[in-house]
C-alpha cells in the first residue's frame, strides 16, 4: 500500500495547521488509509479532527455543486457527508440512474478536486425527510417481503443495491487506499429507534447488516448511527442537537456525531424553525471539548425537494433546514461566518487535542468547567507557559448555566464566560473564539423583479425590475374530473393506493355509481336528513365529486371523514381522487403503512339502511391526463389544446395554465413566487419544481426575539405565523434557457396565476457590529510575527469582515461609525460618540471590492473619539452584481 505523503508545511510552536493536500489530475490524493482508536479517526497515519458538513447531491443540481463544494471549504470543512438514495438511483428495479443530480460519482469526485474527504452513507434507508425513507415503491412488491428486518427478501435486496454502490466507488477508484476522497461509509440509518419493534429478529437483522457491509472489501471504516449496539468492528454514532455526553458502546471506538442537527424541516402549514448560531456553536465546542473527533452538519445546505422527492407526510417543498447555507446556495449570515470562525478555533488545537489520548477535567465553578489538552503528557505543562514547555496546550472553558455570566479563574487569568458558552483558547491563554459573542456579517436577502410571464418574447420584452402587464400572457386548459383515458379498470372491492399507482403519480381516482330511490329522497325530506360518507381512516389529501361537481375535501394523516353529501334521484357518479403529499419516511414497518383508505367506507342515511361502499364495484384511473401527457414539457406541451385566460377569468379548480418568461441577465439564483395560487405542482422548461401549497401557519407560537441560551428543541425559535409556509419556490439556473422559458401550473383548488412572478434571490445588504474589546481575527494566530514570537496575540487588534456573494461587489457603506452606535441591521444610527473618520475609513478599505477587513480600533479611525468609553463599529454595506474581471479578494 503507497503511504499518503503530505506536503511539507512550516514547524508551527503555536497551531497545527490543517493540510490543504494536493489535487493531481490521475487521483485526488495520494493513497492513504483510513483506521482509528479511541480518540479518532486516523487517516494516513495520523489522528485529525474533522469537521463535516452534509449536502445530499440531489437536492441540488450539478451546476451548484462546485459552489456547495467550496463554501463549505471555506466555511473550514474537511468533510463532505451524503446518504444515497435507493429510490432515486434504481427507480426501476435492476433500472439504474446515475445521471444529472443523482450522478453520485461526479459528486464525489468533485469533493475529491476540492481537497476534501468524503462521508459516504449509504442506508439504504435514509430517513432525511425523502419520499419513503429513500425506498423504492416498487420494493414494498416483492412477495413475503418485510422492511428492516431478519428477512431474506429484504436483505436480498438490500444488500444487492448496498453492493452496487460499493462496487461503484470501487471502480472509479473513490476510496482512501485507491487515491480517493471516501473515508467512511454508514450502513443502516438509526435503527436503534426502531429495532425493539421488531424484537430478535431487528438483533439479528443488525448483525446481518453489520456482517454483510464488512464483506463488501470497501477498505474504510463503517458507522451505523443511533445504534448503541452495533457490532464490534462497527463505530457507533451520535444523532441529536447535542453529542457531547455520547460516548460509543467500545472504549476502542472514537466519538463520532453523523448528524448535528443545526436546524430542522417544516411540513405544509407549520410555522419556519431555526436554531440559534450561539447555541449550535455551544454544542459543537462542548462537543470536541469532551473528546468527540468527527462532527457532520445535518445539515450544511440542505436545498430544495425537487419534484415528488420531499418525505411525508406534508413536508414542503424547502429543505433550507436553516442550514449554512440556504436553499439556494446563498451564505446564511451570521450561522455561516460565525461557524466559519468557530472551525478555525478549533482547528488552532488541533495539535493539542490529536495528541492527548483524553482531556483533564478542571471544576472551575458550580456550572463552570476546563477541558484541557496538551501535548506533552507531563502535568507540569499546566503551569507553564506554552513557549516554555515548546509544547502544544489548548483549552475549552465552558459555562452551562443558562441565566448568568460567569467569572472564572483558569490558570491564574480571569475569564468572563456569557451564559450557556464555550470560551477556546488554543495556546490555554487567549481567549480566540467564545461561541455567544458573534462577530460574523449578518447579510439581508431581497427579492428583486426579475421578469413577469410573458406571452411571447417579440411581445413583451421584460427587463429587471420592470413590471409588465401579463392581461393576456396565460393560457389554461382543464383538467378532466375523473376517468380519462382507456387505462382505467374496473375491481370489486377497494384497492390500497399505492398498489394501484406504484407512485407514479400523487392522484389516485376512484369512481362508484350510486342509486337513489324516490323511497330515499322521501325518507330525507320527511325526516330532515341527508346521507353521509364516512370514511374509517384516509391520508393525505381527499377531493369529493358527485357528478364531477367538488362538493369537499379533506386533508389529514389517517383520520376519520364524516362529508355530508346530497344525491338527486337515480344514478349519481361518486368520485373519490385520493392524494399522497409524500410517503411516510419515517417508522416501523414502512411498507405497511401505504396511502389511500383504510377501513370501511359506506353511506349512512339511506332509508333501508347503510351501503357499504367497501365491496362495492369501484372504477380506477391512476394519475392525471395533463401529467401522463407530459404537456408540462416543452415537446408536449401544444398538444394540451390551450386557451388564453382571460384578466378576470374566475379562479378554477384542477386547471392548467402556462405562460413564458425570459431568464433575467446575471448569477444570481432565481426563485418563483406562487403565493398567489392553492395547491398544486409547477414546471419550468419541463424540470419539476415541486409541489406548492398555500397554506398558513398558526399565529400563534412565535417569540419576538429568540434567546439562545438553554437547551435547544424544533420548537423553541420559530418564525413566520401567521404567514404562508412557503411562496417561493427555487428555480435552479441551469433549467433556465435566454428566453421563451414555459412555466406550467397544475392548480387544484383555485388561483390566481395572473399574480405569479419571477424575481432574483439577492443578498444586497452586509451589516456587521464590533466592539474593541472583540477578539482578534482568527487569522491573526497564524501572522509570522505572531508564529516568531515577535508579537504577542493580545497586541493583535479585532476587525470587521465583509465579504457579498461571488460575482458581487460593494458598491457603497450605507452606515458606519466607530463609538458608541445604537441600533441593529438596517436601523442603525449615531451614539453620542462618533468618530467622523468612520464613514470614509470604511468606504476606503471597501467600496469597489468583494470582500473588506477594517481594524476595530482608534489607530484605525485616526484617534480615540471617546475616552474611557468602550467603542464598537457598526457597519451596513450595499452589494451589487458585476463582471468585472480582478475584484479585490481579501
């Protein structure tokens, strides 16, 4: 085996430095392999701290990967971590799709080029909110077949789909050993959660699948997460909010956290979740402080639930997950610039914490403790400086209380410690990063007008931020109610949804003919009555027709339908169109919980008693005409017989519409705003860009500000009552064309297409705030002078960073002042100290490019505008797109 050589780095006394390995164009590394003890993981020889960030590839397109890939570089990850995903890579069974955002392959080699290591998991069940957990429909099929579980259909097929994969990244040469970039690989997904539902045969099932990842040659280590009693030569992980308390089922085995979740996901009609950067930085830090090793963001992006693909039921179309980077690939500021620094203090001890097999434990106060890491073993080291000892010494300072500000005494120094924060000091001195002091860049995101439906380019030629009249742009065409075409069949009895549509499709009709006698309509009119449809048990959504007349809807998970109905005299067609908003993902026995009806169905109210509609003769027709024709296509789409719509056409149910619209000039990503609309799915030049539905949170249940400190849960920071769930949809670039772009709406209950509009996702506005008293810029511990000796890290000053999205510049500083400013992010204003220096300085050191540094300081701004008075800068900057070749970088 060629052992992995690093590139030569400069002896470093006060860090380590993280080794950004070289990339040649035959292997993205050289060869190395991947084992590990109690303490790490230990890749080529070595222990390293690594810090992870998830983004599923299919989430996003091909197009935004490279940039996925490189902010999460910047941001200070080491890893790139993604489940695969059975169902969208075998949709067919022995049918495989390793094409556009499910090219696994292309993925993983571009994490490679980029330097980085790869976390594979491969499942096959995944969970992540995806429909059906990442299961083919098709599997639930098979005969005698039970999911998870000690038996051999399952695990036949199972372990024939976890062999593709491996043989794949074999092939193309993607593991450590063979030059590539995967270091470790998962096999299951949680399933501590579920086994004991499964009783022996969920052991034994966890053994099988232990046993057979291990026979599969892959030559890196394998995890399975929330499994406390996964097998030995298996590493048991940690999934939760906070890890630090985890410790894995062997002392051989090292702490390792697959998935922190650093937000969390939103179903149609619930309020938006986000957790505080403080407190995701708190649990991070707390995490490496007590020994854990390897940390994943679940999730670093977590973009958008493209088509059919989101779990269920009822998660929207988003999967921003307010992550570090949002939905469209934009930063997420502060969470991305304060994580950023926080990775960068951590990586300061690296060498102290790879070194030390365990940390020593300092009680510095009721809810206040040390962690301290050295690299000599000698406990003398803790009253040494580190010059004098020449040996790498790091230390976490933690206070858990959750009200109060704490003064400690570490190591002969006074600390103040927020409430709930971890201080770092990698040279167990200074202080270089406390988790509750964010100095990172907030960043404001607009939306602009990008450009309106048109009809046709010649017509209407729109520009940014033009607003066009669009009284003629749309065209409609209905969508028929009920049976309509020839590959409809005719069973007695109920059929369970899924087995009759294989989920090809969200719609599921179901037509019965029913008869009312004179008899019946007497015996309603004498006793004041009317019939009832009582339904034991539906999920997720229901449409009721009579005649094709909608006459209710119902939406809910497995409940009970109690619709009153009205029937005329003689035969009525009955037509239920049964609906699934993504499949269960999450549970036992998955393929049992299926989708439709279950239970009785029948009609109450009848003079001569209830009918059973359950045994009735039931007429199916899977799916919708305008779906199976494709005419959301650009090929198919003529053929759909369209009309034009009319300025003050009544909102329709089940209709299609169509318009086009020209792509808008620049970089920056497009989103599509449906507000206007009910419930429905959308297209653009044929791509799915998934289901819409304008429903609203609750009002209640959102604090005015969100206090980090404590424990954090989904529901403790929530946001947008009162306000539709989601409006804007994204719509990737790279499904745009220069113009004559065709949208397509299918609409179910009602809108307004007329008010659809196409606009930019901008972050035009940079605000940052910093006081003097800040810590020195994570940078600054690796100045040469610093590193020499020459200068000491408390002579370093703090500075503001400003850094617009790539392509963009600063085109002006809005505010600035450096004394005493009150206010926040775009209400800023002067204190009563200002030093008039502070606009210019500013604007100097930052108008015209990309990103800017300016000094916190009053040798910064020329002299001191208050004496005796602690002064902060504020900041708010303005950017702007550009081409322009050569913008400053900093």
């Amino acid at each position: 085996m060629v052992v992995f050589e690093n590139k030569a780095i400069p002896k470093l006394l006060l860090v380590c430095l993280f080794v950004q390995f070289s990339v040649s164009a035959a292997n993205f590394f050289q060869p190395f392999n991947v084992t590990y003890d109690h303490r790490a993981l230990i890749i080529d020889g070595k222990r390293r701290m690594l810090i992870s960030g998830g983004i599923h590839y299919p989430r996003a397109t091909p197009q935004m990967w490279p940039d996925l890939i490189a902010k999460s570089k910047e941001g200070g990850a080491d890893v790139i971590e993604s489940y695969t995903f059975w169902n969208g890579h075998e949709p067919v069974r022995g049918q495989y799709n390793f094409e556009g955002r499910f090219d696994l392959v292309k993925f993983v080699k571009l994490v490679g080029d980029n330097g980085l290591y790869f976390l594979l998991r491969i499942g096959p069940y995944v969970c992540a909110e995806w429909n059906f957990g990442g299961f083919p429909v098709w599997l639930r099929d098979i005969p005698g077949i039970e999911f998870r579980t000690d038996n051999e259909p399952f695990k036949r097929e199972m372990q024939r789909f976890v062999t593709k994969i491996v043989d794949l990244m074999l092939e193309e040469k993607l593991f450590s050993w063979q030059g590539g970039p995967i270091i470790l690989l998962q096999i299951e997904n949680e399933y501590g959660n579920m086994e004991g539902s499964y009783g022996q045969k969920g052991k034994e099932y966890v053994r099988w699948a232990a046993n057979m990842a291990l026979g599969l040659g892959a030559g890196v280590p394998w995890v399975m997460c929330k499994q406390t009693d996964a097998p030995g030569d298996i590493i048991d992980t940690c999934n939760n909010y906070y890890c630090d308390g985890y410790k894995p089922n062997s002392p051989n085995k090292p702490t390792i956290w697959t998935e922190n979740w650093d937000g969390w996901y939103t179903s149609w009609g619930g309020r938006l979740p986000h957790r505080p950067v403080e407190d995701l930085a708190f649990a991070v830090a707390r995490f490496f402080q007590r020994g854990g090793s390897l940390m994943n963001y679940y999730m670093y992006f977590g973009g958008t639930n493209f088509g059919r693909t989101s779990g269920g039921p009822f998660y929207i179309t988003s999967y921003d997950y307010d992550a570090p980077i949002d939905e469209y690939g934009l930063r997420s500021e502060p969470k991305w610039g304060h994580l950023k620094d926080l990775h960068a203090a951590i990586k300061l001890c690296e060498r102290a914490l790879v070194a030390a097999d365990s940390p020593q434990y300092m009680k510095l106060g009721p809810r206040q403790e040390a962690h301290v890491y050295w690299e000599n073993t000698q406990s003398t080291v803790l009253n040494t400086t580190l010059s004098e000892s020449q040996s790498a010494c790091s230390a976490f300072l933690a206070n858990i209380d959750e009200h109060n500000t704490a003064t400690v005494i570490f190591r002969g120094k006074s600390y103040s410690l927020p409430p709930w924060s971890v201080s770092i000091l990698p040279d167990c001195s200074n202080v270089a990063f406390n988790t509750a002091k964010v100095g990172a860049q907030t960043s404001v995101k607009l939306v602009e007008n990008a450009l309106s439906p048109k009809i046709s380019a010649p017509e209407l030629v729109m520009t940014k931020n033009e607003v066009s009249s669009i009284s003629e742009s749309w065209m409609s065409v209905e969508e028929p109610i009920g049976i309509w075409s020839e590959s409809n069949f005719t069973v007695q009895g109920l059929l369970e949804h899924l087995k009759v549509t294989k989920d090809e499709s969200d719609y599921l009709w179901h037509m019965t003919r029913i008869y009312v006698s004179d008899d019946d309509v007497a015996f309603w009119e004498e006793n004041k009555v009317s019939p009832t449809l009582v339904i034991d048990s539906m999920r997720d959504v229901l449409r009721i027709f009579i005649n094709g007349e909608l006459i209710g809807s119902v939406s809910g998970h497995w409940v009970k339908v109690l619709q009153p109905v009205q029937f005329q005299q003689g035969y009525s067609d009955l037509m239920l169109l049964s609906q699934t908003v993504g499949l269960q993902n999450y549970g036992a026995f998955l393929e049992k919980d299926g989708a439709g009806f279950r239970g009785q169905i029948k009609l109450t109210g009848f003079k001569n008693g209830d009918i059973d509609l359950s045994k009735a003769s039931w007429i199916y027709q899977v799916g919708l005409k305008g779906e199976f024709q494709k005419i959301f296509t650009i090929e198919e789409n003529e053929k759909a017989g369209w009309t034009n719509l009319k300025l003050d056409a009544t909102p329709s149910t089940f209709t299609w519409y169509k318009a086009y619209f020209d792509s808008p000039d620049g970089s920056e990503p497009i989103a599509i705003d449906l507000g206007s609309m009910g419930k429905g799915q959308a297209w653009v030049n044929g791509h799915h860009i998934g289901r819409y539905w304008n429903l609203t949170a609750p009002k209640d249940g959102c604090p005015d500000s969100c206090d980090y400190r404590g424990a954090y849960g989904s529901n403790k920071c929530m946001t947008n009552c009162g306000k539709p769930t989601q409006t804007w949809y994204h719509v990737p670039r790279s499904w745009l064309q220069a113009s004559n772009n065709l949208l397509v709406i299918f609409e179910e209950i009602g809108g307004n297409p007329f008010e659809i509009s196409v606009k930019s996702r901008v972050p035009r506005i940079l605000c940052a705030q910093m006081s003097e008293s800040y810590y020195p810029s994570l940078r600054e511990w690796l100045h040469l002078d610093l590193i020499d000796g020459k200068v000491s890290i408390s002579d370093m000053k703090p500075q503001i960073h400003l850094q617009c999205e790539d392509g963009h510049i600063i085109s002006s500083i809005e505010f600035a002042s450096y004394g005493t400013p009150h206010g926040s992010c775009q209400n800023f204003s002067n204190g009563n100290c200002h030093s008039p220096n502070s606009l210019s300085v500013v604007s100097e050191a930052c108008v015209g490019r990309n990103s800017c540094s300016v000094e916190v300081s009053n040798s910064g701004f020329g002299s001191d505008p208050c004496r005796g008075v602690l002064k902060t800068l504020a900041v708010e900057a303005r950017c702007v797109s550009t081409s322009t070749i050569g913008v400053s970088q900093f």
